[in-house]
C-alpha cells in the first residue's frame, strides 16, 4: 500500500527477505529492488534519460536545432 518507491531495504534474515521479494514482485508498476547489502551510490541516486525524437526534421537534428532557437 506504499507510494511509489524506488527501492527497499532490509538487514536481516533470509526468510524475511525472502517475503518481502516476494510482496514487492506483486505490486503494480515498476519493479523494485529489495537491497540486502551495503548502500551503494547507485542505490540513493535517480537516473533520467531524455531522447528527443528528430524524425519530423528528416533525422536531421540541426533543422531541429534551428526551428527551436527561431
């Protein structure tokens, strides 16, 4: 019943570990990890990725360029 979250985490034993994978892998959306280890960068940091898509200008990303600055 949780928001949206990127990640749990848990030190403890196997088998709670166990069901908390498995109460995770049954919520709707994207997957979450459940991160039994050590706290790495990657785990406290969010990653976008923006394409802008150039095929209305013909592929060419300078007339892209062009129109946005006009």
């Amino acid at each position: 019943t949780l928001p949206a979250i990127g990640g749990a985490v848990w030190w403890g034993d196997p088998e709670t570990a166990r069901a908390l994978v498995q109460a995770l892998s049954r919520r709707e959306g994207a997957i979450v990890p459940l991160i039994t280890g050590a706290l790495t960068v990657n785990d406290c940091t969010h990653e976008r990725h923006v394409c802008i898509d150039t095929t209305a200008s013909g592929g060419n990303a300078q007339l892209l360029a062009e129109a946005a600055a006009a």
